[in-house]
C-alpha cells in the first residue's frame, strides 16, 4: 500500500452486499486528496460476483442536454463539436461578432429586380451628365419595368441629392472667385460695328461703333460704355455724337443696388460740345424670372452743358430710368432702355428698343431704334432725333 494513503478495512469476511454498505460509509470520509486512491477498485472478490465501483458509470444513451439559443434565436445543433474555450478577451470579441452577424442576418437582404441592361442603360445616362436625358431614362425604365419601382426611386433620389451637391460646390465656388478676383479679371464685353440713319438735326446715313465692358464682383458690378456716331460728306460732317458712361452698382440686398451715374455727350448738331451728368441712387429690380428682366432706378443728378455759343449751364436734376429685357427664345431677345433726365431748362428723354438676334456663339445682328426728345433745345435745333442702327456685335 502506497505511503500516505488512509487504512482500508478488511471486508474479505464480510458478506458482499455488506461489504458495499461499509465502503460506502467509509468512501464519505476520505479526504479530497486521497480521492484517486479512494477510487481504485477493492481487492477481488469471488469471482462469480461483480466488481463494484464506487464512481458511477455515465449511461449507455444519455438525455441530450437542454439546447442554447445564440443571438439569432436558432437551436445549435447537438451534434456540433463543443467549442474551444477563449479567453476573456477573445471571447467579448466573440460575442460582439456573433451579435453583428446576428444584425446582418436580422436586416432584409437586398433583392435588386432590375434587369442589367436597363441599369447599364441609366448609368450610361448619369455618365453623359446630362439632367433631362437621366430623368427621361429612369422614367422609361419605371415604366418598363413595373416590379423594379422602389429600386428605380432610390435611384432617381440619389442622382437628385448628387445634383444638388454639385450646384452647393459649384455655387461656393464662384462665390470664392468672385471674392478674390483682382482688378484685371472677370470681366467682358461686346463690340458693335454698323451703320445707321438719323432724322431730325442732322438726316444722314452713316458709321456707327460702340464698345461695352463689364466687371462683376461679388457684390459690386461695373458697366463703361463709349458709342460714335459720325457721318461725312465731301469732307463736311453732318453727323458727329461721342457717348461714353460708367455705370458702377452696388447689391444691397436681392433686388435693391445702389448705383453711381456718370456720362459724357458731344454733339455739335444738337447745340452743344459738352454736356455732362452725374448721379447717384437706387436701382430695383421688378421682374427677374430668367426670360424676363425690368428694373427702375430713380435718384438726383447734376448737369453741366457747354453750349456751342460759348455759355455754360449747370443745374440740379432728377434722374430716372426703365431697363427691359426679354428672351424671346435662346436665340432672340427684346429689348427696352429709357432715361429721363428732369430740370428746370431742358429736360431729355432717350428711349431705345432694339431686337437681338444670335447666330453663332459668339456673334449676333441687332437692329434698333433710338427716339431723343429735348424739351427746350438750343436755338437752331429741334426737338426730336431719330435714329435707327443695323450692327453686328462680337461678344468677348
């Protein structure tokens, strides 16, 4: 018998079933560190009687043990290998990843109906980049294709909001260009060459040439403008009128500007070699729906006329005039000026409406005719010029 180990009674003159009864009893008291011995088998006993254990034999078909639910609510299957045991940590990182692939498999699965062909089609579309051919396909394709609307929808959705992203950036853009553009950029203009016919002072057919230039910034905007008019015949003049303006407005709100006013006239046949205005105020734009422009500017004005007899006038004056625009087609636009300048001596009215033709990008005709009315002219001048141009502008 091994050192250590606890006493065994002698149960050889016991009778078995006795004999089971006292080991039994005495397999209670052992302590945990003699278990393995404990356990050991008794010395043999006859051998026509078993051999009695004391550690119970696990059944021959054991009940299947009661099934654990994982996170997606599915029994495991019984006959799966048990896992490995993992460490804290690993075994946290399991459980959130059984709970994310429980979420995936909880959430619908995608189930695309829409054939191939009709999704090569509206991608096609998107990639040409334009707007009206998109929205005509995806419309053709909801109709062809009646099982696939919700998919058709969510497309037609996603390429409004990458629209709408696209005008911000672009928008934020312009904006910051405007803002930081020097004194030498953004700006344009138009150039106009022609002919024209006068009545009234001086009736003649003769040359005509203007020149227009424009700056926009973010709020401010500047307009310089120079026209001649000029007419000779056998080497005597009868038609000379020189015109140049500037123009600066300033946006004060959406449709309110404040506008500063400058302008030089020449023009000998109307009686005088000079004559100049100044004035400053407010321009309101009354219509601005894209085909359709009308704005009203109003404020007070100066004006200093050299006559051809030598005197000179100045005199306080009020300022007031009328810019229409409308885009008859892509092609064709009308338009409408008016200035009235009122003072004591001699108030003027220019009015000129003209029509606009495009015929190339770049290159228009425009036919127009300008009414000039002057309530007290100088002596030997009459009241009203007129005057009609035919010209060829170059937009640059």
């Amino acid at each position: 018998m091994p050192a250590g180990s606890p006493n065994l009674p002698n149960l050889s003159g016991i009778p078995s079933a006795a004999g089971l009864l006292v080991a039994a009893l005495w397999a209670t008291q052992i302590s945990p560190a003699h278990a393995q011995q404990a356990a050991a088998p008794f010395p043999s006993a006859p051998h026509d009687q078993a051999q009695p254990q004391l550690i119970p034999q696990e059944p021959e078909n054991p009940a299947p043990p009661e099934p654990v639910l994982p996170l997606n609510g599915a029994p495991e299957d019984p006959t799966a290998a048990a896992p490995e045991a993992l460490p804290i940590k690993d075994a946290q990182q399991a459980a959130d990843d059984a709970q994310t692939d429980a979420l995936a498999a909880a959430a619908p699965e995608a189930n695309p109906t829409l054939p191939e062909a009709v999704r090569a089609m509206i991608e096609a579309a998107i990639e040409d980049e334009k707007e009206a051919t998109v929205l005509a396909v995806l419309e053709l394709a909801r109709k062809t294709n009646p099982g696939s609307e919700d998919e058709i929808t969510a497309i037609r959705t996603a390429y409004r909001e990458k629209l709408a992203a696209d005008k911000q950036v672009a928008e934020a853009q312009k904006v910051e260009a405007l803002r930081t553009a020097g004194m030498l950029e953004n700006w344009d203009g138009r150039g106009e060459l022609g002919a024209f016919q006068s009545t009234g002072n001086a009736e003649v057919i003769g040359f005509t040439a203007a020149l227009t230039l424009n700056k926009r910034g973010y709020n401010w905007r500047h307009r310089l403008t120079g026209r001649a008019d000029y007419q000779q015949t056998n080497s005597v003049v009868r038609r000379e009128q020189y015109l140049a303006t500037y123009e600066p407005n300033l946006k004060l709100s959406e449709r309110v500007f404040a506008f500063g006013f400058g302008q030089y006239e020449q023009d000998r046949f109307q009686g005088f070699t000079g004559r100049y205005t100044l004035s400053s105020g407010l321009r309101y734009e009354l219509v601005d729906d894209g085909a359709v422009t009308l704005s009203a500017k109003v404020g007070p004005a100066w004006r200093s006329t050299n006559f051809v007899d030598g005197t000179n006038l100045n005199e306080l004056a009020a300022l007031g005039a009328l810019d229409l625009s409308w885009k008859l087609t892509d092609n064709i636009t009308l338009t409408s000026n008016s200035n009235l300048i009122l003072q004591n001596s001699n108030s003027t009215l220019v009015s000129q409406n003209g029509a606009l033709a495009k015929v190339a990008s770049k290159l228009s005709v425009r036919l127009s005719h300008t009414v000039e009315y002057n309530t007290q002219p100088p002596v030997g001048a009459v009241n009203t010029d007129m005057l009609s141009r035919v010209t060829l502008i170059y937009d640059f």
